[in-house]
C-alpha cells in the first residue's frame, strides 16, 4: 500500500480515537466551491 495512504488512515484514525471529528476535502473537490460549501456545513450541521 502506498505509505502517503497509510500514514493519513493512521492519522485519521488517531485523530478520531482522541475525540476529534475530521472532514477531508482533497485539492481536486476544490473547482465545485459550491458542493465543498455545502460539505462543510453538512459536517458542521448547519441547515
């Protein structure tokens, strides 16, 4: 497995284990500003 991949699971899943919630939004998501919006204030939980 390539280690970039495996070192952001592990990160990820350290993060969570110590409570945090994590939203990933990768560089490419980033031309549909608007979808990305709309993904931060779902995790957020706005309405």
């Amino acid at each position: 497995m390539d280690r970039n991949v495996e070192r952001d699971r592990k990160n990820l899943a350290l993060l969570e284990a110590a409570g945090w919630r994590v939203l990933v939004i990768w560089e490419c998501q980033l031309r549909d500003m608007e979808a990305v919006r709309i993904q931060i204030g779902d995790f957020l939980g706005e309405k």
